[in-house]
C-alpha cells in the first residue's frame, strides 16, 4: 500500500483473501493532529524541527495504530541503508565476557528505536581494517559503532579519514574526533570504596586482569584513592593482575594469610566471579566471610551465588549516547564535540 492512502479506503483484496490495509503515515499525522512532515521529521530524527511534547503524541499516536513505517521507503528518501555496522573481535564472544551480550542487546535496541538495524560484522585475518574498507566501498552501512577501542585505535582513524560517521565505546587520541562514550573508571571504583567503608571493610585485596588497557588502570588508580580518602594504602602484595590458573591460584594464597583480606575488590565481574568460584570452594560463605566485588554489572555477576554487589556500567544509556552521535553525524557531519562520561552506578547484590 502507498504511504498516502487514507483513511476509510477499501481494503485490497489479497491472495489469501480480504486483509485490512496497514495505517499510513497520514493516519499517525490525523491521530496527533500534526502535519505528515511533522511525522517525517520525528521518523528521521530531526529533532530540531519538533518539540517533546509533539514527539510524545506522534509516538503515541504510532502505537495507537501500530504504525511501522516503510524501511525501503525511508532508505530510497534518505539515500541511506539504516544500518549502522557493528565490529566485534572474536575473543568478545567469549562466555566469560558476558557484558558484551548485555552491550549488544542495549545497542539494538537504541538502533531499533530510530530506526535501524545493527549489523554485527567481524574480521578473519590479522587485519580487521580489510572489513571497514569493503564496507565502506560498498556503502554497506551508514555508520559505524566501535567498541573495545585502544586510544590510538586504527579503525577509527580509518573512518575519520574516510568522512564515515562513527562512534567509539572508549576512549580516543585528541587528535582523532572526540566521538566517544565511556564510564569514569576512577570514579566509579571510588564509590565502591566508599560502599565497602560504610560496611565496616577495612582490609582489602584487589584482583585483576591481565592487559594494558587504560580502563584497567584506572579502576585500579580509582581504588587506591578511595583507600587514600580514609587514610589507608594497600600493599603491593595484595594487589595482582592475571588469568587462569594464575589467578586461581592467586586468590587461593590470598585467603590463606594469617591476615586474610575482609574484601577482595576486582576490576570485572569476570574476574570476580573466578573469585566466587574459589572462595566458595574452599568453604568461605562468600558475602558472610569475605566481601567480593565485581566492575560491570552484567549477566555474568547475576550468575555467582551469591550475586555479586558490582558497578554498573549503565549500557543503555552508552547505547542511546553513541547511536544519538552517529545521527548527529550523519545529519550535520562532523560536529566537533567533546567525548562523553556516562555516570556508573552501584548495584548491590548478597557478595558485598
């Protein structure tokens, strides 16, 4: 059916018989009682040509009607895909990375709600690049997401110098375009910190993973400067970054000391949960005994038993942040502004 058709007119006869006709945009602009190009601008998200309050009686009104508009129709318009492509690296799907999944889902739906479709795209050689050029070539997407970036990060310098949009789940250099959503790492830990103090914790060891990242480090600077708020310092000895049976067998020797630690914060639920796992294992009630903390706030830490109290990362938020930038771009090209900080938040379970 044609977008124009109105209401009241015959339904089309199909081949399995007699159907109704789906609602037109017209029928929204009736049912809100604004123009059909009040609707389009709310469609296409250009929000500077309605208000909030004409956005939430057009949505309404949508859902009233059980309006969806025409993807092919929005795509022959715009001269877009309404697609925005998604880089993953293979190690992401692991099962102890479950926050990617927790991503993932936040990601598609902030797409789905303007609009578009994620497309989840990997490399299978040693240069994930290749993939961003053919997508590129080919105008397969209109936007790229990135995620688990290094500051000097490749793929983003590739897509800046091709003008594609694209947004960045981290942190990028200042001289690449600042289109990046990110948590404050530091901040974060600082308040769980805070959070462990108001228990009564004064004891601590902290566990976490191998790697270089930025974001390790600075869960782990947070850390330290929580402690040095109440006057207190860890000791090398008590702090460890490893994987596997390294920290396994870390964890063992921590909660054999003379002094065992009252708290073990660690710098993924990941990590903590290996902490879980071992504490349990051993016979300490994990939450009665001993205190454990995760960073992330996802599936994985719903899993331990007891759950574990964590810092969330709140991905719808970052979800909606970067999906907004990646219009922003292609509504208006480059915009020139700042990254963005999205606020952590405590979530307590029975580990802390």
């Amino acid at each position: 059916m044609s977008e124009v058709d109105l209401p009241g007119s015959p339904p089309v006869d199909g081949a399995e018989g007699r159907s109704a006709r789906r609602p037109s945009i017209v029928d929204v602009a009736r049912l809100a009682g604004v123009s059909r190009q009040t609707v389009s601008n709310v469609l296409n998200g250009r929000k500077a040509y309605f208000s909030h309050e004409t956005h939430a009686r057009v949505t309404a009104a949508m859902e009233t009607l059980s309006y969806r508009p025409s993807r092919a129709a929005q795509s022959m318009r715009s001269r877009r895909t309404m697609q925005i492509g998604y880089h993953m690296f293979g190690e992401q799907l692991e099962v102890v990375k479950g926050f990617t999944l927790s991503f993932l889902q936040a990601l598609i739906k902030a797409a789905a709600h303007d609009g578009y479709h994620i497309v989840v795209f990997t490399h299978h050689d040693d240069d994930p690049l290749q993939v961003f050029r053919d997508l590129v070539a080919r105008r397969a997407v209109d936007a790229f997401v990135l995620s688990e970036s290094r500051v000097d990060d490749p793929r983003a310098r590739l897509l800046a110098g091709s003008g594609v949009a694209f947004a960045s789940f981290g942190r990028l250099a200042p001289d690449l375009p600042q289109q990046w959503v990110d948590v404050d790492n530091a901040a974060g830990m600082a308040a769980l910190v805070e959070y462990l103090m108001a228990a009564g914790h004064r004891e601590y060891a902290y566990v976490g993973a191998d790697g270089v990242e930025y974001w390790k480090r600075e869960r782990l600077e947070g850390f330290r400067l929580g402690l040095a708020k109440y006057g207190l310092r860890i000791p090398d000895d008590a702090v460890f970054h490893g994987s596997g049976s390294q920290l396994r067998d870390k964890v063992r020797e921590l909660l054999s000391r003379d002094d065992r630690p009252a708290a073990i914060v660690t710098s993924s639920d990941a990590v903590a949960a290996v902490v879980v796992n071992v504490c349990n294992s051993i016979g300490l009630r994990v939450g009665v005994d001993i205190a454990v903390t995760g960073f992330d706030g996802g599936a994985v830490g719903l899993l331990t038993e007891p759950t574990l109290t964590s810092v969330r990362i709140p991905v719808e938020k970052i979800a909606a942040e970067l999906i907004a930038r990646c219009q922003a771009e292609l509504r208006t090209g480059p915009t020139g502004q700042p990254g963005t900080l999205v606020p952590t938040e405590i979530v307590q379970g029975g580990s802390a």
